[in-house]
C-alpha cells in the first residue's frame, strides 16, 4: 500500500484543526449546552444531512492518501447519498440553496474521485 504523504499533509491540516476547535469550544460548554449539542447530533435529520457528506468525504479523502480505489467509492458513495437527502431537505426551505448544495456535492465528487 502507497501513502501519498502530499495528501496525507493537507488531511491532517484539513481535519485536525475543525476537530481541535470543535472539541475545545464543546469542553467550555456547560452541562446544558452538551446535553443539547448530543441531543442534537442524534437527530436522523443530522445524521442524514451533515453526517453521510462529513463522513463520506472522510472516508474518500482516507482512499485517497492511501491510494485505495475501493474505500475511495465507498466514501464517494456515501457523500452522494448524503448530499441527495441535503438536497432534497434544502429543497423544501429554498431551491437556490438546494442548488448550490447540489453543486458543491458534484465539485466535491469530482476532485475526490481524481
């Protein structure tokens, strides 16, 4: 197995800084405010719209530095799914914005896929 460490670079710096902020700023809530942000994140609603394209793209971008074509598609598959479900649940509220999320979902597939 072949590990790209150019891409293996702007993952790290990618991801580790989101996810050191993310997890500093959820240390300084309090007791509440965690309880809510849990709450929150259990929702099917998250899960389907923001949690299937975050993972997706991570998976795709792990295939990716680790030149694995095969966790590549599973990655790529699972961000189409769900931008699709973003898409369809954006369409309801506003159609520019379900349209631009459509378009930044293909942008994103394109380059991931390369």
């Amino acid at each position: 197995m072949n590990i790209d460490f150019d891409r293996l670079v702007s993952f790290f710096i990618m991801w580790g800084i989101p996810i050191f902020m993310i997890t500093r700023t959820y240390l300084k809530m309090n007791v509440d405010d965690r309880e809510s942000a849990k709450r929150d994140f259990k929702t099917p609603r998250f899960i389907f719209t923001m949690g299937f394209p975050i993972v997706g793209i991570f998976i795709a971008q792990i295939g990716s530095f680790l030149r694995t074509d095969v966790v590549n598609t599973v990655g790529i598959i699972i961000l189409a799914v769900g931008g699709t479900v973003s898409v369809v649940d954006m369409w309801r509220k506003n159609k520019l914005k379900s349209i631009l999320i459509s378009l930044l979902i293909m942008f994103a597939i394109y380059f991931l896929h390369g």
